[in-house]
C-alpha cells in the first residue's frame, strides 16, 4: 500500500483517532520496512532455498518483539537460516547447544573471583554469559534439564540477569529462536505448556520440495561462498519495533482475534461441540495479545498500515499450535493440534463492520 493509501485509510477512521499515527513519520517507516523486508528475503535466498514460511513468521517474530521455537529434524538448514538472518540484521549471534550437563551459569554467566593487578584485592567480578547477545539460538532446548531451561526462559521474559544480587539488562534487540527434535524424545526434558506460552510462533520447519533439495544440491555443493550483506541494524530494527507497536487496530479486528482464541477452551459454554470433545486445555490471554501484536508485524511487514482479519488467520497456526493440548479422543482420530486449529478458523467467523 503506497504512502496516499495508507493515509486516507487512517484518515477514513474516524472512530478510533487516538490510534492513528499523529505524524506522517509512522507511514513512511511502514513503507520503508516493507522494502526492508523485501531486500532482507533476497539476501537470504543467498545461502537458503525454500522456506518462505518460516522465514516470514521469524521476521514477523523478530518486529513483534518475540521469540520463536523451530520445531524440526536435523538437516533442515535451521542454523544457517538463523546466522544468516543476523548477518542481514547486523546482529549479535551466538549458539549454545543444550546438553543434559549444561548448567544455568553456562548460558547466563557466573561470578569469577579476580585480583586488581595494583591493590592486590581479591572480588567477584560478573563474566557475562552467551545470552548477552543481540539473537541467541538455543540448539535442541528439549535435550537440557528443566532447570536450565528455566533460567533462559526467564531471561527471555524479564531481558535481564541476576547474579550477586546485581542485575544486568541484556542487550537489545534480544531474540530466542530455540529449536527442538519432534523425532528423538529419549533422554529429553520436554518444555512444560506454562514455558512454551513464553514463545510467541511455533514454527514447523518442514522438509524441502522436490524442486527446492535439488537446488540445496546444486548450491551446497559448489565451490562458491555467497557473500550476505547487512540490510538493517540493531538501532533500525527497534525503530521499526516502536512503528509496528502504533499501528490502529480496528474494534472487529479484537474481537476476531479475541473469539478465536477464547473458542479454543472447553469449558467456555459458547465454544464449538469439537472443541469440547476434542481439546483437553485452550489457549490463555497470552495468545489474544500475540494475534495482534503479530498481525500488526506482518501487516508492517507487508507495507500497510492497518491489520486485517488475513493477518489474523495468517500468525493463527505458529501462535496457537503449542497452546492447545488435543484430547486423547482427538488423538486417537489422528488429529493433530494444526488439524483442529484450521477447523477451529472455518467454524470461527470475523465480526462484520
């Protein structure tokens, strides 16, 4: 949507003025993140091939100020996609691979006894862990006891660490794009439902096409080295964060977003009879705010100033497919959390204007 577009439709919206950007600023950004978006993709096909999915929704993830869980087998190219997203954001990046033996100091930091070369004293002095970093990848966080787990998911909540009563802002941007194994659960600590609600998207990182593995081959297998170049910056993306958070949401648009997602529990007397009989918990408050806050990102991201009821249905799958707990009747028809969220959007309608 060009610059003219974007303001007669909020100047068209005459019952919410308080939500309208006051500046022309705001349009612009918008317009500007859209070509942002544009150029980070064909930077990224570069060095990925295929999987126009998930890397939208991490971008998305990324604007909406949130984490991601990448939920795929090994060989998927998951740690080359997220590198390679930092290079094009000029980012940080670290990577920690969880192990059984990893312990929270490990991934925060710990307090290490050091002597002032001139006075000779003896203090604790803070070595800052590999959190401390603009985006972290969390490789197979399933494989690391729930301890440690805990102590990442608390930082990616409160943007901070404790350690000797002192606490230490992490740096910003700060990201979590965590992965996890579906296919090897022996030995494994398995994320409880209240720390993946922490996650904003799920994302479902599935196998190549045809077409897209023999493309892998051809480039993977050369001698050439793509060169990725830097699109935006640390100070650019949180600008853009601000932009995405002042776009107008209309009055249909919450109660969309707030009707899907109160249809997903079963003991609300107006949710559908499949959901009664085939979900065993739904989502909390945490996904209606994700609805929005991930529709305004990808409408941003899209070049336009308002959320519509596509982008709502659009973030439906990454957002809700860890928060709903099927049933064993609906385990044992072979349905699965993405099945029963694709019935719950053709049953759920969007509110007429």
């Amino acid at each position: 949507m060009k610059i003219a577009a974007c303001i007669r439709y909020l100047t068209n919206d005459q019952k919410h003025p308080e939500n309208m950007p006051q500046e022309t600023d705001d349009i612009q950004a918008v317009e500007k993140l859209g070509e942002a978006r544009d150029a980070i993709v064909k930077e990224l096909r570069k060095t990925i091939v295929g999987m126009d999915d998930v890397i939208d929704e991490m971008m998305i993830a990324i604007f909406a100020r949130g984490h991601c869980l990448l939920v795929g087998v090994p060989g998927l190219a998951k740690t080359l996609l997220v590198s390679s997203l930092a290079e094009t954001m000029s980012l940080g990046f670290k990577r920690i691979q969880f192990t059984p033996d990893l312990m929270p100091s490990d991934i925060t930091g710990t307090e290490l006894l050091q002597e002032d070369p001139e006075t000779h004293q003896r203090r604790f002095m803070f070595q800052k862990g590999p959190i401390f970093t603009n985006l972290l990848l969390a490789d197979e966080i399933n494989r690391t006891p729930p301890k440690t787990q805990a102590a990442l998911l608390e930082a990616m909540q409160e943007k901070r660490v404790s350690s000797g009563g002192e606490e230490y802002k992490l740096d910003a941007p700060f990201f979590v794009l965590a992965t996890q194994n579906p296919i090897e659960q022996e030995g494994t600590y398995p994320l409880p439902e209240a720390q993946l609600d922490r996650f904003l998207f799920n994302i479902q990182v599935k196998y190549p096409s045809y077409a897209e593995e023999i493309d892998i081959m051809r480039s993977v297998t050369s001698d050439s080295v793509p060169v990725v170049n830097k699109v935006v910056d640390a100070k650019s993306i949180l600008e853009f964060q601000h932009v995405v958070r002042r776009i107008p949401v209309a009055d249909p648009i919450f109660d969309y977003a707030a009707r899907l997602v109160r249809a997903t529990r079963p003991d609300q007397p107006d949710a559908p009879e499949f959901v009664r009989r085939m979900m065993s918990w739904g989502a909390g408050p945490r996904a209606s705010l994700n609805l929005i806050v991930a529709g305004k990102a990808r409408a941003a991201l899209r070049g336009r100033c308002h959320v519509s009821e596509e982008d709502v249905r659009a973030v439906c799958l990454p957002i809700l497919r860890h928060r709903i707990v099927p049933s064993f009747a609906a385990r044992s028809e072979g349905m699965t959390a993405d099945s029963l969220i694709a019935r719950l959007i053709e049953e759920v309608k969007p509110t007429k204007a």
